[in-house]
C-alpha cells in the first residue's frame, strides 16, 4: 500500500492576509485557491500565493499542526514563513503553465 503524504501549508495575499490550511494533494489544492474555485475566505481576500508549507505522512499530525499554527499570534506565523521563504515568494510559482494574473492579462491584450 503506498503511503499518504498530507501538507499543512499557508497561502497568502499580496497585502499578506495569511490562509491555513491541510490537504493531501497540495499541487491542486493551491491551483484551487488560485483560480478560486471554491468561495471563501482565500476567494474573498486573494490568498493566492503558497508561502510556507510541511508534509507529514499521518493526517491527524497535520491536522493538529494546521490547528496548532491556527492559535498562534500572527507575529508568530510570520517568523515562521520568514525563516525558509524571507521574501514570501510564491513556493508554487513554477508549478503551473499560467498564474491567473498571467492568463488575465493576456486576454486583456486579446480583448483590446
């Protein structure tokens, strides 16, 4: 049986509105966000770049850490996505074909 990786990961805005969260298939998870697929929160306040992010092989480890990270003060979380991603680059910028920015601004060129 092969084994499960689960992610407890943040996504984040520009203005740096942070989104925590847990999945088992971070690559469609963020494209979800992305897109905004789902409404919510991470739809609601552009939460689209991946920040920081941990994988564990047991989801009830996840889980308790995406509570865990949940409960702390926001000073906190931002030294934690600071210590391995200082300048909050997007962690999954080169995972897909086209960035929603990318794909909008290239139908407003087609557009105008």
């Amino acid at each position: 049986m092969a084994e499960r990786i689960y992610y407890t990961y943040i996504m984040a805005s520009r203005s740096r509105t942070l989104y925590i969260g847990v999945t088992s298939n971070l690559h469609k998870r963020v494209f979800q966000h992305k897109w905004k697929e789902h409404g919510g929160f991470t739809a609601r306040y552009n939460c689209d770049r991946l920040v920081w992010f941990e994988r564990h092989n047991d989801i009830g480890i996840a889980i308790a850490r995406e509570k865990e990270l949940k409960d702390w003060r926001r000073s906190r979380k931002i030294a934690l996505i600071e210590s391995i991603n200082p300048a909050w680059t997007d962690l999954s910028r080169e995972w897909y074909e086209y960035e929603p920015a990318d794909y909008r601004r290239a139908l407003d060129r087609m557009n105008n």
